[in-house]
C-alpha cells in the first residue's frame, strides 16, 4: 500500500504584513458583512474580488425563509464578477465573516460548494487566485483554491 500526503502551504499574516492591494480588498471583504442579508443565521459574511481589469466587486451572503434558496457571500461575489465581466479573471479574493457583533476570531473558511465554484472560477481565468481568509487577528492566504480542494472535480474530468 502507498500513502499520499497532501500538503497545503498557508501563509498567516497580521493585517499590517498585508500589502497594500490585500489591505484594500480586506477592507472591501469586511466592509461587504454590513449589507449581508442574513436574518436568520446572524452570521454575516462578506466577500471581495479583485479582477485582473483593476475592478473590485463585493458581495456579501444572502439568506431566504425558504433556507436552501439563500446564498453564500463567495458565490453571490464571483457569480456577479463572472456574469459582468466573463472574460476577465478573478486574481485576488478576499473573505470576512462577522457575528455577535464582532469579526469572527478564527479565519472564515469558504465552504464546500463555494471552493468548487471558487476552483471553476479559477481555471477559467487560467491564472492563480489568491485568497486571503480574514480572521479578526489575522489572515490565512492561500495561493490557489486548490490549496483549500485538493483531489477536486473539474471540467477536466466530464471531458476526459
Ligand atoms: N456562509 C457564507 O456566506 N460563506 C461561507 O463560506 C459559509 C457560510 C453563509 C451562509 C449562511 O447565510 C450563513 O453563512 C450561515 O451558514
């Protein structure tokens, strides 16, 4: 029998090791919790894009009574820049979550469906998205979603 080992290389930064681009899309990310719908969970998230065209989108996560019909702040985020700007790729997202009236301490991690959709996102802009997990103290930056989904299901595997 072999074993596979996976590493995932995680780069944990104070907000001020940050460079100035990653400030600004932290701010924009965090800044995006205060317009999340999200009556029902209170949990507010908000997420940042930063596109190779030099433009930020922002979106944040909207929830619905009818519960499966809400969204998660990634995808409402990455949805929107790809239904504007499909030919233009994603090269830097920023995700921040707030709760009980605070920024959340650990650093937010997207869940499973928002890493698939992030991944997609990522191979069609054939270029590396970095990814910065905002925690109230610090941040986790990833240099690719497939840090965050390694073994993942592409578009390569319907095409063999
Ligand atoms: N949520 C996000 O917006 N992003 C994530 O990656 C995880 C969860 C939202 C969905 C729901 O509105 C609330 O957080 C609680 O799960």
């Amino acid at each position: 029998m072999k074993e596979l080992n996976i590493t995932t290389k995680i780069k944990v930064c104070g907000y001020d090791e940050l460079t100035p681009e990653q400030k600004i899309l932290t701010d924009q990310a965090k800044e995006a919790t205060f317009r999340a719908y999200a009556p029902y969970s209170e949990f507010y998230v908000g997420a940042a894009a930063e596109l190779a065209n030099g433009e930020i989108v922002s979106g944040n996560n909207q929830e619905n009574a009818a519960y499966p019909s809400g969204l998660c702040a990634e995808r409402v985020t990455l949805f929107f820049a790809n239904s504007k700007y499909p030919d233009v790729a994603v090269k830097r997202l920023a995700i921040a979550a707030r709760t009980n009236g605070d920024f959340v301490q650990e650093c937010v991690a997207p869940c499973g469906a928002c890493r698939q959709v992030i991944l997609e996102t990522e191979d069609r802009g054939q270029e590396k998205m970095e990814i910065l997990l905002c925690g109230k103290d610090q941040v986790y930056i990833v240099d690719s979603i497939k840090d965050l989904l390694p073994l993942y299901f592409s578009k390569n595997e319907l095409l063999g």
